[in-house]
C-alpha cells in the first residue's frame, strides 16, 4: 500500500493527570514518546481524542489518546477510523498487559481481549479484532492485590527508572509495525527483554 494511506496509532489510558503515572496508562505515554518523533503536539479531536498528525519514517500517521475512560476506548478509535477511514490492517493499539513481565514487548494481529477492558470495548464498537497490537507488559500484581487496583497504581520507583527506556522500546516497535510489518517487528522485539 501507498505510504499516503494513514495508519491509525492509538494508545490506552485514563484521562486526566491523576492517572498520569499509572500503569494502565502505559499507552499514553509511549503514544508522547511518538509525538515527539514526529514533531507534533495532541490537539483535541472531535472523536472524543487528541490527535497528532504526521509522518514516522516517511509514512502518514494519525496518533490518537482518547479522551474516553479505558472501558469506553471502543467509541473514539471507531469514530477516528470512519473520519480517517482507517481499515482495522491499518490501525495499532499501544495498552498494558498483565500477563507479559515487566519491561517486556509482545506484537500481535487480533486475539483476545485478556480481561483487558480498553481491547474489549474497541473490538466491540469496531466489530472486529485483526488490529495490530504493541503490549506493553506490566507484570502481575504482587501477592493477593486486585489486578483492577494494580493497573490503577503508579509505576514503582525501580520501575520508573527503567520507564523511559522502555516506552522508548514499544515506540520503535510501533514504528518497525508500520515500516517493516508484523513479521520481522515481532523478529526484533520478541528476543529483547
């Protein structure tokens, strides 16, 4: 496909700075980090989003946080895939993951939801699940602690001073999605820590 035809980036978390810093918020702040590399800043989108249009790696990207709750994701990436017309082949989602370690990368096409409210609600609204997926681990909750108030909790001190690097990580990895495709991104990341 023509590099003019946009590819879809969208990154999971809450809204507002009291979730800033959570885990769960981990799409956002790699979906900052591509911000960056394509030289853009979120403007407010009508889809209920912020959005930054650009170029990564010579290919048209939309960047998108939306402004929804994590379980009412579904809503605004439907509403900027019709306004783009992005086809689901053409869209990645940056979210947390429990069930990978910390510090750990998986790329994947469709699946499951894993519990994960965020997948649940787009892949309903979209009424499809072959998206591209950049899952960003977080680990497991230590001993008995909810994985709901888990997720909702900031990232540790000894977390955070890997943090940088690591959203730095999923980011390349969104990029090698759209420039290389899932085979050989997944070659890449699937052996790093």
């Amino acid at each position: 496909m023509a590099s003019d035809e946009p590819w879809l980036l969208v990154g999971l978390g809450n809204p507002g700075t009291g979730y800033a810093g959570n885990r769960h918020n981990a799409g956002f702040m790699v979906l900052d980090v591509l911000a960056g590399t394509v030289g853009g800043r979120f403007k407010s989108h009508r889809a209920r989003a912020d959005v930054v249009e650009g170029r990564l790696a010579g290919h048209r990207v939309v960047l998108a946080k939306p402004r929804s709750y994590m379980n009412e994701s579904g809503g605004p990436v439907k509403a900027l895939c019709d306004f783009y017309k992005i086809p689901l082949e053409r869209l990645v989602v940056v979210h947390d993951e429990l069930d990978i370690p910390y510090g750990t990368l998986r790329l994947k096409r469709g699946g499951g939801d894993n519990g994960h409210n965020g997948l649940r609600s787009i892949t309903k609204s979209l009424g499809g699940r072959d998206y591209l997926r950049v899952r960003f681990g977080i680990g497991r909750p230590p001993g008995r602690m909810d994985a709901a108030a888990f997720v909702l909790r900031d990232f540790s001190a000894a977390e955070r001073k890997e943090l940088d690097l690591n959203t730095d990580r999923a980011a390349d990895a969104v990029e090698a999605l759209v420039t290389q495709g899932l085979d050989r991104a997944q070659n890449t990341f699937h052996g790093e820590p």
